[in-house]
C-alpha cells in the first residue's frame, strides 16, 4: 500500500511539475491568463473536497 501510495504522489507531482515548466518556458501570455483563469475558477469546488 505505501508503495501505490507513492507511486500515487509521484505521479500527481510530476504532472504538476509538467505543467509548470510548461507554463513557465512554452506558454505565451494569453495561454498563461488562461491557465490561471482556469485554475482560479476551478479552486472554490476543489475547497470542497480538500475541507469538508
């Protein structure tokens, strides 16, 4: 179980981290506006699930 488990985080960090270095390096500034517009209107229905 400990092993799926950090499989599990490993795999969510390293998505995570893709994403960034894609935002960070490839994005131009209308695609970064829309990852974080993206992110920020999905946040307060995440809230629900991280604080319940």
């Amino acid at each position: 179980m400990k092993f799926l488990f950090t499989i599990l985080l490993g795999a969510i960090l390293g998505a995570a981290a893709t994403l960034y270095w894609i935002y960070g390096n490839y994005a131009d500034a209308s695609e970064q506006a829309l990852m974080r517009d993206t992110l920020t209107t999905y946040l307060p229905f995440l809230s629900e699930y991280v604080n319940p």
